[in-house]
C-alpha cells in the first residue's frame, strides 16, 4: 500500500521533482557556501520526506487496525463457544437430574479424531491421565451417550463408541421394559436383545441408560424405537432403534468422572 502510494506521488509530481535537480545541479557550488546548499535542499525536499512519512504513518495504523480487528473478532467467536458451552452443560445437568451433591462430576473434552474401524469405532479426545482420565469412563454430550474410554495416555484418550461390537449397554424405558443395545450394520441403527418383555417396547418409545454395569449413569437418552418386527427363527421380534448423537460429528464431549 506504501509503495502505491509513493508511485501515484512520484507519477504526479515529476515534473516538479526534475525541476529540483536540475535547479540543484545547476548551482554554482563555487560561489555559495556548502551551509546555504544545505539549507535550500532541506527547503526543497523537506515536505516530500514529511509527506512519505505521513504515508508510512497512515499505512502502519492501517495495518494495526487490520490486527486489532482481527483479534476483536476471534475474541467475539470465542464468547460464543464459551455461552455456548455454559448452555450445554447446563442442559446436560439438566439432563442428568444433576444435583450438587452427586457423586460425580462433568470433565469437558474436544475430539482431537475420528476413527471408523471394523473391530472398534473411536474417537481420541484430549482429555487424560493429567485430566484425572481413566480407562471404563462413561462419554457423553447434551445428546445422549457416545462411548467408554478405554486407553488413557497423561494428555488424550481413546473412547470407543457405542457403535463399536465391543460395547453392550443395558437400557430400559419408561414402561418398564428392560434389554441390551446392539449395533446393527445399518448406520446409527441398534437393537435392543434379551428383551424381558417385548410388549412394553413399542415405536416411538425413547430408550434410557438403565444404570446397570457401573458405566453409564441412570436415565441418559439414547434413541427412540422406530421398528418392530416378527423374526423367522427367533421367539423375539427384532426391536430397531435410532440413536440421538451422530458418531459422525462430533466435536465437544462430556467424560463422567465418578466419585468415591
């Protein structure tokens, strides 16, 4: 922007400029005193120098502005993310019936990756050791459940999500029926097994973490049924259910950290 600038100047005013030194070289240095040469050039060239460093000024305030403006909206998404995050803890709290005085409390992590794996879908966050991170750690987010850490490293963690053949997590819901999820190879799709009693499941139902195994807390949602249907060699129809959270898209998640 600077050189712009002196360019146009220059362009503008070069007859004025050649004017100058030819007026410079024609004087006879012999007959003044090198002072009053001084002082005529200073006369002459003074306000271009004054003039350039009024452009110098201009640009740098340009480029500082540009900075601060830069740092202004990066502290403005910032606050964003931070209100953002504030709601959705709340919410899972909310979601959790969390009281003060609950035996466990809400490590936030970031997902670092994405792992899609035929023995094991995983993610790695980059919460560990230093974070109080342990191995058969619930991780979930405002949606519902997402998976279990199972390596811990002192700065990141793998969590292998649900969607992975290793994880079965006893559920229930609201009319009193109890089974196990498991995936299905149909994307975000599961079953419920070992079905207690399959009338007390029907489509439309949400289905909850049961609490049972130590894992996952009580009450934590984790899809709706949207399938039922009679199986040829099987006494039990086979229960479909959609899970909430995309394993996809994931960014933000919560490690449940039990007390003691």
């Amino acid at each position: 922007m600077l050189l712009l600038i002196i360019k146009e100047f220059l362009k503008k005013y070069k007859g004025l400029i050649s004017l100058i030194f030819i007026i410079l070289f024609s004087i006879n240095f012999q007959s003044f005193k090198f002072s009053y040469i001084v002082y005529y050039m200073n006369d002459l060239i003074n306000p271009v120098l004054n003039f350039i460093n009024i452009v110098k000024s201009i640009d740098d305030i340009y480029k500082e502005n540009k900075v601060l403006n830069s740092m202004v909206a990066e502290l403005t998404l910032l606050n964003f993310y931070n209100n953002y995050l504030v709601i959705e803890n709340r919410n899972l709290k909310k979601m959790l019936n969390y009281k003060e005085n609950e035996k466990y409390t809400l490590i936030l992590g970031k997902v670092l990756s994405y792992h899609p794996d035929l023995l094991s879908d995983y993610i790695i966050v980059d919460k560990g050791i230093d974070d109080s991170i342990k191995p058969d750690m619930a991780v979930i987010n405002t949606k519902g459940i997402i998976g279990i850490t199972t390596k811990v490293s002192s700065k990141t963690s793998i969590v292998e999500l649900i969607s992975s053949p290793n994880i079965k997590i006893s559920i229930f819901n609201k009319k009193g029926g109890y089974g196990i999820l498991s995936k299905l190879k149909e994307e975000n799709s599961f079953s419920i097994e070992l079905v207690e009693d399959a009338s007390k499941f029907s489509v439309g139902d949400t289905i909850y973490s049961s609490g049972l195994g130590g894992i996952f807390p009580k009450g934590i949602p984790i899809g709706k049924i949207y399938e039922i249907k009679k199986q040829k060699f099987s006494y039990y129809p086979l229960i479909k259910v959609k899970i909430f959270v995309n394993l996809k898209n994931i960014q933000d998640v919560f490690i449940i950290k039990r007390e003691i």
